[in-house]
C-alpha cells in the first residue's frame, strides 16, 4: 500500500490583477505528495510553477496575488485557513523551503552556523546550546568539511554549491515533512548541479523526507527519473507537468 499524503493540493488557482488585466498563472492544479517521494514540478519559465510553491506555503498574498480557489492540506492541516502566526509556526517546522539564490536567502551579516541554530531554536523549541550542536551536526550532513569552524564564517566565504548545502542544511534542521525545492540548482554550474542534486537525492532517502523539486530543465528531473526505475508521468496542471521519483 502507498504512504498516506503528507501535501495534498487540489484545483489550486491564482490570480494576480495586472495593468492588462486579470491573469490566472495557476489554475486547477491537482498534486499529491507522499512519504519519502520525490515529486518534479516542470515546466516551462513562466509556466506558474513558483506560483504553485508560493500559494502551497500559503504567500501568495506577499506577490500581490490571490487564491481564488483550491485546497493545501498538508497532513490534517489546511494551508489556506490558517492566520499569519498559525503559517509561519508550520512553515520552518513541518516545510523546509530551498530557492534559487542561496546567497539572497543567506544573511550576509550572521556567521552561517548562527543562521541555521536560529532557525532551530525558533522552529524546533531547543536550548541555544542545541541549535548550536544541531546547527553543526546539520552542516556535516551536507558535507561541509571541517562544519565546526566553517559554522563560525560568514556566508561570502562559501561558494555557490556550499551556500546551496547551508541552505539545504536550514531547511532540514527541524526534520520538516516537506521540502520544497524551487530551482535549487539552477544558479549553480554543471559539475555543482549534480553534487547538490545527489545530496538532495540522498537525504530525502535518508530523512525521509517528501520533496517537490520544481525545475525548469528537463535534464535535471528527467536525470533523477532514469536513475529512479519507479518513475511514472502524470499530469498535474495544463501548464506543468509532473513526475514521481
Ligand atoms: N507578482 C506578480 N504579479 C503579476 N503577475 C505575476 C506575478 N508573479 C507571477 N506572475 C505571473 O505568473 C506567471 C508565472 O510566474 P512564475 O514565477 O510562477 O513562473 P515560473 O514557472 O516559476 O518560471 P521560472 O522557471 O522562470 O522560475 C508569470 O509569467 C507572470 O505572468
Ligand atoms: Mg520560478
């Protein structure tokens, strides 16, 4: 029997007004997320898969737009019904989010280490000695080396790979149910490409963790399908198609 549902969206649609009038980027997407799968989100630039991720956490209405109707259920709790504060307790602790532009993300000003145990410390309720610990153990999961002094530096001593790991790193302290993964390797090169996606790849084995990897190439989802011998095509919207890994 199949794992139970941990994200389950359903004829999800987003509206924005524009000077040209009312656009629906996303309209009627159906996806379902299990246990320790890895669920592709493809589609073409503009095709409304960062819509899709950004209504999933429930902030859309910070991009100017609206959800106009559907339904974001991850476990037994609707997405879209909670307040401000409910969002941001489930946000950090039950998803992990990962974005295109690791160094955006990063706080230039705060040693990476600091960065990740305050994340811990608000989201998973551990004294400031255990976000610290967390914070490190976290960083050798991604394989920084020497994570114990390399927590201590500031993020413009990492390279765009290694910020890429500090991120992932954040995201997973907390032990989300999900990760959401936009475009996580699209600012890095080639060589990078492949090492983050197999560290994406290996902890979503190891942790468990459901993840939807949204990508705009076909090489990077397509690459893990061939990998993956489990992989069947489905549809998700009219403009995105999805795959299961
Ligand atoms: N804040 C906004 N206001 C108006 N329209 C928007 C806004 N954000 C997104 N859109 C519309 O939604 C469409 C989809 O945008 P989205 O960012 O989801 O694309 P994407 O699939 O993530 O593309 P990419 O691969 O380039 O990241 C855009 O083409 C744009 O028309
Ligand atoms: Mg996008």
């Amino acid at each position: 029997m199949s794992a139970a549902p941990v994200l389950e969206v359903r004829d999800l649609t987003v509206e924005f007004t524009t000077d040209r009038g009312t656009v629906r980027p996303v309209e009627g997407v159906d996806l379902t997320l299990r246990a320790g799968e890895m669920l592709g989100l493809v589609g073409e630039s503009g095709s409304g898969k960062s819509v899709t991720s950004l209504a999933i956490t429930g902030l859309t209405e910070h991009t100017g737009g609206r959800v106009v109707s559907g339904s974001v259920r991850l476990g037994d709790v609707e997405m879209l019904a909670l307040t401000a504060k409910e969002r941001a307790a489930v946000l950090g602790r039950d998803v992990g989010m990962v974005f295109q532009q690791p160094r955006r993300s990063l706080n230039p000003t705060m040693p990476v280490g600091h960065q990740i145990a305050e994340t811990v410390r608000r989201h998973c309720g551990v004294s400031r000695r255990e976000a610290w610990d967390r914070a490190v153990q976290m960083l050798e999961r991604v394989r920084i080396p020497d994570a114990a002094r390399r927590a201590r530096e500031y993020p413009f001593s990492f390279s765009g790979g290694m910020a890429q790991r500090v991120m992932i790193a954040m995201a997973l302290a907390c032990e989300p149910k999900v990760l959401i993964a936009d475009e996580p390797t699209t600012a890095l090169d080639a060589t990078v490409q492949a090492t983050v996606m197999e560290l994406l790849r290996e902890l979503q084995h190891d942790l468990g963790v459901a993840v939807l990897l949204i990508t705009h190439d076909l090489g990077v989802a397509w690459g893990r399908a061939t990998e993956w011998r489990s992989c069947t095509a489905g549809r998700s919207s009219r403009r995105a198609r999805s795959v299961t890994c």
